[in-house]
C-alpha cells in the first residue's frame, strides 16, 4: 500500500478496516489489509508520508498484533510481516517532529539500504535492456536496441530519480529516437540531446547551491520540478511521469517545496497565450 497515494481521512480504513454503518458512505463491511496480509507481508511503501495520527495508531497495532475495525466493538489478531520503504530521511523528520521516535525505532528493526543507481552504474545496461523490451511489449512496437556509445552515455549521468528516471526515461528515448534511417535503435546524438537540459540543471543547482544539504537537495528539487513543468507545458501527468512520481504525489511533493502547481500552470498559460 502506497502511504502517499492514500488521502488521510481514508488510510486508517484502507488498514485497519471498517464495518457496515461505521461512517457515512459504509455500506458493507470492508477488510483492512492488515488482515488481508494474514500469515504474509504486508508492504507499507512511502511510510514517511503517512500522517502523524495514523502513526500511533500503526504503532499499536505493531506493538499489540492486533487491529481493531472502525465501528468494531473488539479487535481482531493478525499475524503480519510488516516492511516498510520510503525515499525520505526519516532521521531527519523525527528531528522535526513529523514522524514518530517511537514508530522509527519500532520500525527500523532489519534496515536495508537499497544504493542509489549513480552508485551502482553497472547494473546500467541490464536495466536498459529490461525497460526497452518491456516499454515495446507495452506499445506493440517492434524491438528497439540502444547503441553501446548510448549505453555508456548514460551510465555517466548521475540519475537523481534512480531507477524510476531511468525506466521513463529509456521511454522517452525510444519516442524521440529518429526513424528515418529505418533503424530501431536509440543512438548517443538522441541521448545527448535529452540528458543536456538535466544535466545542466543539476550542474547549475550544484554551483550556486549554499546552506546545508538538505537545504540544497530541496532548491534542486523544486528547479526540477519547476523546469520539468515548463518543458510539459505544464501538463501534471506527464511531468508526474518524467518524474517517476504519482500524481498525488507529484502534488503533495510541490507543496512541501512552496510551488503552486495550479498557479504556475495558469501563470504559464497566460505567457504562451
């Protein structure tokens, strides 16, 4: 379940579940995943965006093993695995109490750090291949390769989306490679032309970033944001997509960053027009 995706008067249902008539709009019994995942694992993805309500009340249920419906008069005992997963630095959010101590130290019991994939650069080929012959399954579109100048290309970028970046991006490769050749494969001119602007954007970020790092790592992801918006035309769905982010997401993100993404959207229109 994607914590960031759910809206916070919902998660608590989406988890724990309700009965019949427990609210407005309750019109049968609804299983929580709780008890869906029982005796399996139940994958909590984006734990840091859950609300800080929602959190003790996760707490409980990690500490007691058992969940109690909205609306039920007793609670129900589960037998659940429970991993979590987000990109946020939770350290970081208990420091400013947006996240619970109690829950991160409950939670943080077999930590797995997964490397970012500018640290793992090859793996690289292997991900390319995998996301071209998945993204021609998707579309019907006959196998498209990339050259090995291509390949190596972008090995050498340095991927702040991780594999989700680089999943959208091999898809917009393939689009906007040339055709007219009658040749089905993603060159390094194609990519050169596409990894420019982002580079240049994080090159910039970097030389006139100041302050501490998270500081910097937010200036740098509101530039992205900004700039992937204006390259959109200020299509959300597509620059959700770029990002490798859900819509919600997308929004929720703009906002912890100060951007109005409605208001650079009318304010962009109104230039274009």
């Amino acid at each position: 379940m994607n914590c960031a995706a759910i809206p916070a008067e919902l998660i608590e249902s989406e988890l724990f579940g309700h009965e019949k008539g427990s609210f407005t709009g309750a019109a049968n019994r609804h299983i929580g995943k709780f008890e869906q995942a029982e005796h399996g694992t139940l994958f909590l993805d984006e734990i840091g965006d859950m609300p800080l309500p929602m959190q003790a009340k996760l707490l409980r249920v990690l500490e007691e093993g058992e969940v109690e419906r909205i609306g039920a008069t007793k609670p129900v005992k589960v037998d659940v695995r429970v991993i979590v997963a987000t990109h946020r630095n939770l350290q970081a959010l208990v420091h400013d109490g947006k996240f619970r101590q109690d829950l991160f130290h409950r939670i943080y019991v077999f930590p797995l750090l997964l490397p970012p994939l500018r640290e793992r650069r090859e793996d690289i080929p292997a991900l390319v291949e995998h996301f071209a012959a998945q993204v021609c399954a998707q579309n019907n579109w006959k196998p498209v390769t990339f050259t090995a100048d291509s390949v190596k290309a972008l090995q050498e970028y340095s991927w702040p989306g991780n594999v989700r970046e680089l999943r959208n991006m091999v898809e917009r490769l393939m689009l906007l490679a040339p055709r007219d050749s009658g040749s089905d494969e993603v060159g390094l001119e194609t990519v050169r032309a596409v990894l420019s602007p982002t580079a240049e954007l994080a090159a910039t970020s970097a030389a006139h970033g100041s302050g501490p790092l998270t500081e910097r790592v937010e200036n740098f992801e509101r530039e992205t944001i900004l700039a992937e918006l204006k390259r959109a035309s200020f299509h959300v769905t597509n620059v959700a997509k770029a990002l490798g982010l859900e819509r919600s997401h997308l929004y929720k993100k703009a906002e912890q960053l100060g951007i109005d993404v409605r208001k650079e959207r009318r304010d962009g229109e109104l230039k274009q027009d």
